[in-house]
C-alpha cells in the first residue's frame, strides 16, 4: 500500500526523536556568534568547505548563460547578491550554463574571498550553452575563474547527470577535476544528480564530494517521490558526502504557496538529508520569506543534537 506523503514525513521527523537538525553536524561555527540559523556556517560533507545553511542559487530557468536572475539586469542582480551576502549568505551557486559567474564575480569582489564559499557546474551534455565545443574541465577553469575574479572556485561539479553510469563515461573531465583540485585550482569536485541511478552511482564514488540533489515534501522538480529520494540522500550522507539541496520550492512552483515552503523546509532539514540549501532569489523579499521560514523551523526542532 503507498504511504500516505504527510504520514511518511510525520514518521520521518519523530523517528529521529525530534531532533530534525541531526543532519549538519554539531560543530557548527555561526556567523556572528549568534544563535542557530539560516545563516550559520556549517560544514559541507568532509570537503573541509563551511558554508551557510542557505545559499544563493542563480540559475533559475537557467539555459544558454541566461536565467531568471541575469533576467533581471546587472544593477538589480548584483544588487541583490550584495544584499545576501550582507545578511549573511555565504554561499553562491551558479553554473556554466547560467551565465552568472560574471555577476557574481563583481558584485562579491570587495568581499573578503576567504569569506564565501562559490560553487560552479561544467556542462557536458548537447545544447545547454551558445557554442557546440565541450573543452575539458582545465580549460573551462581558467575562463571561469577570470569571469569570477578569482584565483580558485571552492567547488565544481558535473553538471546534470542522469545516468547510473555516469561515472565510467565522465571519467575524462573527473580526471582533469583531481587534477585541478590537486593543484589548489579547485577545492572540492562532485556532481549535479538528476536521477536516483545517478545518485546511486555518486554515493558509490569516492571520487564525489559533494552531490547536488533535488529536495523537498512534494517530489516536484525531483528525481522521484520524497519516500525514494530520502534513503537514497541517507546512502549519500552514510558514504560521507556533501548534499546541497536545491529545488527547494520546486523550481518556483511553491512561491506563492506559504504551506508547501514551510513543509518543503521541514523535509529537507531532517536527518540525514542535506547541509545546505540553495534557492533561486529574485528580491529582497523572497530572502527574507525564505530564511525566515527556515529560522523559525530550527526554532521549533530545538536545539542540534
């Protein structure tokens, strides 16, 4: 018989004794010294990265270097990353195919680089970018990092695996990653997963650090219904990754629905799930909605275990 969605979260949270917050660790440093929160650092996987709780996401509807935030014009985007990072995000996400590395790399320039954590994607699939050329990974690094200003990106990934095989046909640009991380280019290296097989596949790696997963109550914009993708998230937790969720409010879906945010929260900052959770942003507004809502459910789960 299928599990009733709201019951199989409601066993989820009180199997863990009501200590949701299990799943980031208690060695926590805070941002500011304050109490638990959306914007406390926590620790990614073993990578050795801190990142907050809540981190920026900027490819929203992102394909061919556009998104929804470039969408929104230079001064307002790189105005609303300034504006996250001073409340606190310390995390920000982006991709080659989101177009967004510029933006970030100016709008975060004045900001001390040891105080923020950035993560990229390489695209390896057909369309996706303007051009046809898939470079290796070394090649995509040097412009990546000239468009971010920077002298070394925190964490790559493979961007948008589906495959249980995945593993075996990247092995090229995995290769070139180690390489890269070996030589202080990059400081960690994983993958975006978009199927559970491809999720499999990167909790059996020990070359994944850290893993991209779709996360929240509802199983929309997911790889599967939330009853399938949780084990597979306690699989990756239990091999020792990073898991950055994403998908959050379903790709949007969930913007104007207050119920499905608070539960989508909820789910994703149980035990065993992920570390950090980057959202889409496009205000002021939806940031503090957002982090908000996490804040108040940290409130009510109580102290870390």
């Amino acid at each position: 018989m299928k599990m009733d969605r709201r019951k199989f979260l409601t066993s989820t949270l009180a199997g863990a004794g009501g200590m949701m917050l299990g799943c980031a660790g208690t060695d926590a440093k805070r941002v500011g010294g304050g109490p638990p929160g959306p914007f406390e650092i926590v620790p990614l996987g073993k990578t050795g990265l801190k990142v907050s709780r809540v981190g920026f996401g900027t490819g929203m509807r992102g394909w061919k270097r556009n998104s929804d935030q470039t969408r929104l014009g230079r001064e307002k985007f790189e105005g609303l990353l300034r504006a996250a990072y001073a409340r606190g995000v310390r995390l920000f996400d982006m991709a080659d195919t989101y177009g967004t590395h510029p933006y970030v790399g100016r709008a975060l320039k004045k900001m001390p680089r040891d105080s923020y954590v950035l993560v990229s994607k390489i695209w390896v699939r057909r369309g996706g970018l303007p051009e046809r050329e898939r470079p290796g990974a070394n090649i995509l690094l040097d412009r990546f990092r000239k468009e971010l200003q920077t002298d070394y990106v925190d964490l790559v990934q493979i961007h948008c695996q589906t495959s249980g095989t995945w593993t075996d046909e990247q092995k090229k640009q995995m290769d070139l990653l180690e390489d890269l991380k070996a030589k202080g280019i990059i400081r960690a290296h994983g993958v975006s997963c978009h199927s559970l097989d491809a999720m499999n596949a990167a909790a059996e790696s020990p070359w994944v650090d850290v893993v991209h997963a779709r996360v929240n109550a509802f199983g929309a914009a997911m790889d599967g219904p939330p009853e399938k993708v949780a084990p597979v998230l306690k699989k990756l937790r239990a091999a020792g990754k990073g898991i950055i969720g994403m998908k959050l409010i379903g790709e949007g879906r969930f913007r104007d629905d207050p119920a499905k945010k608070d539960e989508s929260i909820r789910f994703a900052m149980g035990p065993g799930c992920v570390d950090a959770m980057i959202v889409g942003f496009l205000s002021e507004a939806e940031i503090d909605d957002f982090t908000g809502r996490v804040a108040k459910v940290m409130k009510a789960a109580g102290p870390t275990a």
